[in-house]
C-alpha cells in the first residue's frame, strides 16, 4: 500500500467517523423525546387516544338488561341492551341528563361528559350513581333525580344474627351477645384479656405509634344460618414480635415518629396466632374444636352449610406443602376429613365451592401435575376429577348450583398460547366439557348474576379487545358491544407490543415474552434494553390482553430510545405444576431465562444491543433487578430497584415460606441480595418508601450498608413518607428518577429534568 493509499483511506475513515458523531449529537435526547415517552402514559391515553379497552358491565336486577359505557372520541355514550330483543339502545337521553345533573346540582356537564361512568343498573327505570361523595337515584323514564340516603349503619364492631334476635360485640375482650327485644345481655367468653382477644382479627396495615401504641380495634363473627351459633377467633399477640418504621415526613415534627406493627418473618415463632373457637347460642357454652391454633398467615378459615349444625373448614400448616378441607358437625361433636393433599414443594392455589344441592364441593388442585376441578362428595368424601390434561385451570367463573355446571376459565386447552384463557363449563352428572369461547384470543368473562349470560373482553397484546354478550349455553355471540379504538395512538407511529417465544434453560420448554419498540423505531439502529421483571412465582408478566399490553408503562419507557421486555421464565405461575416447581427455593434463579431469552432476541433482531441491558422492577421485582445486577453482572448493566425485599429472611412470613420454604435453610442466605453485594459492577439506584409497612425498608438500608462495606459505587433514594405503592407527586418523582437512570447510565445521554410529567 502506498503512501498516498494509505492516506486517502485515513482521511475516508476520518470523515466517516465525523459524521458518525455529528449523527449522535444531532440524536441527543430531547423534551420532545421526553414529552412524547409521557403521552404514552396509561393516564395520559385512557379515553383520550385509547378507547374500550375493557367494558365493564352493570347488570339490571330485574335480569332483562345489561348497560355498558361505550368511549369515544367524541365522549361517552351510555348503553343498553334488552335480551328479549337483543338489541342495543340508548340507556337514557343523554342531553336530558346533563341538564338536569346542571340545574339540579349547580355544575357544568355536557352529554358526552356526564360525571360517572360506574353506576347501579336498578331497573329498566332507574339508575343510581355516586358523585361527591353522595349516591344519587337517577330515574330514566321522567328525568328526577334525588339523593339516595344511607341507611343506619350499623357499628363496624357489632353484627346482627339471621334472625334479628341476637346482636354480637365485644366488650374487655370478651365476646357479648345483646337481646334486640330486651336488651338482655348474655357474656360468652370469660378469659379474654389484652393481648388474648375474643372475635378479634390480625389487620395487616395495623400501624401503631410508637412502641406501646393501640392496635386498631377489630371485630369479627360468622353467624350460622340458623342463628345457633358463632363461628370466630382468639386473636393472640401475647409472643408477637413487631417491625419498626421511622416516619420523618410530617411537617409540624421535627423528630421522627416511630411506627409499629406485628408482622413475623420467616421461620419466627413469634408471631400472631390465631385460635378457632364456636359459641353455642342456645347453651351460652364455648366449644374449641380440634383444629390447629396456627399463625395469621395459614389460619383455619369457615364456611357454614345450609345444613343446620354443620360447619366447613380448610387450612394449610406452616410451610404451605399441604392442605385440609374439613367437615364438622356441632350437633354431634364428629369432625370428617373431606380432602387432604400432600406436596413435596408448596400448595399455593387451593380453593373450594360449596353445592350442596349436589351434595358436592368443587375444589382446585394441581396433584396430577396441572391446576384442574375435582367434585368432592359432601357426605363420603369421594372424589372425582372433573378435568383433565396439559392445561390450567385459573378460575371458577360462575357455579350452576341448580343444573351442577360450573364455568370456568382455564389456558393452554384449545389455544397454542398457554397463556390465553378461553371459557368453558362442565356438567357434574357427566363430567361434559364444552368449549364457549373458541376465538383464539385472551378471553375475560364477567357473568350475570343468574348465570345466564356473560360478558366477553376478548383481545390479545396485537388484536384490540372486542367486547361481546355470550349466551351460557353455547356461547353465542348475542351482540357485539363495543371495539378498542386506537386510530389516534396509530396515527402517531404506534404499533403494539411483539410477543415472541424463547427456549428455556432445560433447552426444551418454550417461554414466552413480549418486546415494546419506540414509535419512532429506526430497524437500522441498536436499541439498549430494559428488563421490565417481575419472577413473583405468583403471578406471570406476559401480557395476555391488550389492555394489559397497552397500560404498562413499557411504552412511554421505549419511546427514550429503549427496547422493554418483559419474559415468563421457568418458575413462573399459569404452566404445569413442573413448571412452577423450577422457583421453588429457587427465586434467585428466574434471571438466568430472562438472560437467554434476551440473547436469543437480540440472534434474531440486529437492532437489539446486548451490550447495553438494563432491568427494573418493583417489590419482588425490586428483588430482581438487584439480583441481575450481581448474579449476572457483565450482561446486566444498570438497574432500578424499588420496594424490593432483597433479603427474604427480613421479609413478611408468608410469601417466602411459600415459595422459599420453611424452616428456613441456607437458601435463603445463598439467594440474599445483601450476601452478594460484592459482585456489583454497573450502576444501581436502590429506592424505598420510608413508611412501607407490605416490604419493610430494613433489607434495602441492609444492603446499602453491605455495598458501603464492599467500597461499591451506588444510589439510593427514600421517599419518607411513602408506603409500598407510590402516589401522586411521589410517584412522578420517582417515574422522573427511574427513566433518567437509564438515560444516563444506559442511553448513555444527558438526562432531562424539566420536563412535564
């Protein structure tokens, strides 16, 4: 190569390299850019630029009506449908309302502006609403209104029985019945005491001042039908330990208030317990039925027949790997063992219906592998699996207590996305399983009080919802109510979010994801990342609806120059019992397929940069965003933190002895946030309120102390005198900290501060 060659071709590199940068200046980040990111907030396009994501329903009492609230650019229009003529109409003149809600009420409404959207179908005449704080009658037929007075209500720490004879309350502890003929007053219990408390219960946002501050009063019975007997608690604190707050945010103080609250943590003994105790009316006699005394967080819970003197109960004992469904009855002091199930990791899904007209019981249960019904025998205890095969069941929708059909919702049957839930019922007499909803698409069933009928949201993260009215019987469509409208939000450059698919860590299972592009997406750049994370095994984050798809906050996010992902990886919930049991003592290992599934997006998307990944996430996915950062610390690069629980064994009881086990063992210390602290290399913004009572602030202070102590650059930021969930200014604040963490750390870009949230 010559001279002269060699120099031509420097100079070419030279000016490449120029324009190059001048096309970054010139792409420096704006307030347009941060303006546009906040007109993709959910409160900024909810009936603005988005329309009938959902329908919510009111169902007439007379049974012959549903009304609804189609939005449109244009306004609201209230809505009615008569099932004899199947067709839609007018709820009421909407001009007419207006005009009289201005002169009756002094204010300023227009048709297409009146103040309610939620109300009380009471008949084909008449409406009732709430507006400041009063409830209004609205009749349609001549145009009156007139305020609706309350009822007396009666005392919070008082309850009448069935049969109008008998008022119960507490007085010193003890438990009182009170005659509403005579005043006669007849003391139940005797032994009640401060601390040792009759029909009392454990109130979890019980915040007390100071350390002998007053618990709040509570106050709980359950009457029999037959008004024979009590069904209730001793709520005992005598050995419960308390957590600490240090409020600092109230004006007028100028010291900190110390708050506390009875909350036990994982493998305590020194919780809340709460004792099962029955009071017989008739006998004034207290009866302590043979069942466990366990904490609050696995306390027996009843439900009483129809059957006069029998009593149904089910519980779980401490660790949640098993679970009781009881039968007791009074009048003979026999207690049957309807169902037991025993696991090998943890029970966290039971629930019963109760049909006694069928003498049966519906009950939940994953124990061949995946979530399906079984029929429980009320009087032998047999069983009898309603449904079966490689799909989940997720709800109980409505119980046929005459024909013994129950509708439900389940995933994974007919659909090939196991998270899209279609509609079905099944007859007891038959075990018939009949498929109501065959789009494939996420469906969302709200049933009319008698069954008849339902209300279909049905939409996917790309298809906008159509809204429908079913028939129970086959799931006809009946009328077609409403369909999103996004023409304005498309008019901007918007397009939906893109679900795609990913192999999981055991190289076999599909997991599924979405990924949200900035509305201005240029294919021939190369996105940072964001992990938007939650591996709560509770729950899972992909977005089946599009309402869902649409309110996250995902979008405003991308629009700052970012691809957000969200993933399901093993452990999560809504898969086979298999599939769940990958997070059990194992929540520090959801990550590993966020990161795969990262890496194989980004092998098919060239403008996915690997190099550049952040995450955030809230409560336990505060957790995650940490625990990227330092399990897998040259692939995750900046984090947000938020509310997290970065240590479980400082958590509340219930949900790591759920999902981490109990006692608690050394995998709760090999998966604390606080024990790996020295692994941290990208830069990490912890953030908590100072007042949160759910995830107390102790882990987050812990491992900032541990950071410090490991000489690890970090940011912290205490919002004092916010709770678990951030409000108002607060939470724009923090909205504000979270995207400019990312702009700076991520983007790499100066970050924008005064910009209109």
């Amino acid at each position: 190569m010559t001279h002269h060659n060699y120099l031509g071709r420097s100079m070419t590199i030279l000016v490449v390299m120029l324009f190059s940068f001048l096309g970054q200046a010139q792409e420096q980040i704006s307030k347009k850019d941060y303006q546009r990111a906040t007109s993709f907030l959910w409160e900024n396009t909810n009936n603005s630029t988005i329309f009938n994501t959902y329908v919510r329903p009111q169902w007439s009492k007379d049974k012959q009506h549903v009304a609804f609230v189609e939005n449109t650019p244009q306004g609201s229009f209230y809505k009615t449908i008569d099932f004899k003529r199947k067709k839609i109409n007018a709820l009421f003149d909407q001009e007419r309302v207006a005009l009289l809600l201005n002169n009756e009420l002094q204010k300023e409404y227009t048709a297409t502006t009146l103040p309610f959207t939620r109300f009380n179908y009471i008949d084909k005449n008449s409406i009732s609403f709430y507006l400041d704080q009063k409830e209004y009658v609205l009749n349609i037929n001549n145009y009156t209104l007139s305020e609706k007075k309350s009822k007396q209500k009666t005392s919070n720490f008082e309850t009448v029985s069935p049969d109008g004879k008998w008022i119960a309350y507490t007085k010193d502890y003890n438990l009182y019945i009170r005659s509403t003929a005579d005043g006669t007053v007849k003391q139940l219990s005797t032994d009640g005491r401060k601390n040792f408390e009759y029909a009392s219960f454990y109130g979890w946002y019980d915040l007390m001042e100071g350390e002998q501050g007053e618990r709040s009063k509570h106050f709980y019975v359950n009457w029999s039908p037959d008004s024979k007997w009590i069904q209730t608690n001793i709520c005992d604190l005598r050995k419960a330990d308390k957590m600490y707050l240090l409020d600092w945010s109230i004006d007028s103080l100028y010291r900190p208030k110390l708050l506390s609250y009875y909350r036990g943590s994982p493998g305590d003994s020194t919780m809340v317990y709460m004792k099962p105790v029955l009071f017989d009316i008739d006998q004034q006699k207290e009866i302590h039925p043979e069942l466990p005394t366990n904490t609050h967080i696995n306390s027996v819970s009843f439900q009483w027949s129809k059957t006069p003197d029998i009593l149904y109960a089910n519980y779980q004992n401490r660790g949640f790997k098993d679970v009781h469904f009881l039968k007791l009855n009074l009048a003979t002091s026999k207690k049957q063992l309807l169902f037991k199930e025993i696991s090998t990791t943890n029970i966290d899904n039971f629930e019963y219906r109760l049909l006694e007209k069928h003498q049966s019981a519906i009950i939940t249960s994953e124990k061949d592998g995946w979530k399906h019904l079984y029929s429980i025998n009320l009087t032998t205890g047999k069983e009898t699996q309603l449904t079966a095969g490689n799909y989940v069941v997720n709800n109980i929708e409505y119980i046929d207590q005459d024909k013994g059909i129950v509708y439900f919702s389940a995933s994974g049957k007919h659909h090939q996305n196991p998270y899209y839930n279609a509609i079905y019922k099944v007859s007891l007499k038959n075990k018939k399983i009949t498929l109501l909803t065959p789009e494939p698409t996420h469906h969302q069933a709200i049933f009319s009080p008698d069954g008849t009928y339902f209300i279909d949201n049905h939409s996917t993260a790309q298809i906008p919802t159509q809204t429908v009215l079913r028939s129970n019987k086959s799931g006809s469509i009946l009328q077609k109510l409403t369909q999103a409208n996004v023409d304005l939000l498309a008019a901007t450059g918007w397009k939906p979010a893109t679900t795609f698919t990913a192999l999981a860590k055991d190289k076999k299972t599909t997991i599924y994801g979405a990924y949200w592009k900035p509305s201005n997406f240029d294919p021939t750049k190369k996105y940072p990342v964001i992990d938007h994370s939650y591996t709560g095994p509770h729950t899972q984050m992909f977005p089946r609806s599009f309402g869902r798809a649409i309110s996250l906050e995902n979008q405003a996010i991308a629009e700052l120059g970012f691809i957000v992902v969200m993933i399901d990886g093993l452990g999560s919930s809504g898969r086979s019992k298999a599939f769940h049991n990958h997070s059990y003592k194992n929540l520090g290992g959801n990550l590993e397929d966020h990161k795969l599934a990262i890496e194989q997006l980004a092998s098919q998307n060239s403008f996915i940069d690997t190099k550049r990944v952040g995450i955030f996430g809230h409560s336990a996915g505060g957790y995650d965003a940490a625990h990227a950062l330092l399990q897998f610390p040259n692939f995750y690069k900046v984090s947000v933190a938020s509310s997290a629980d970065h240590d479980h064994r400082m958590e509340k009881a219930w949900w790591p002895e759920m999902y981490m086990g109990w006692p608690v063992d050394d995998t709760y210390h090999l998966q604390s946030n606080i024990t790996m602290a020295k692994n941290l290399q990208g830069k990490l913004l912890l953030v908590h309120g100072g007042i949160d009572e759910n995830v107390n602030p102790s882990a987050t202070f812990k491992l900032a102390e541990a950071l410090v102590k490991a000489d690890k650059d970090f940011d912290l930021l205490i919002l004092p005198s916010q709770r678990h969930g951030y409000r108002g200014k607060h939470r724009s604040y923090f909205r504000k900290k979270r995207w400019n963490y990312f702009v700076e750390h991520l983007l790499q870009q100066q970050p924008i501060w005064n910009y209109t949230n």
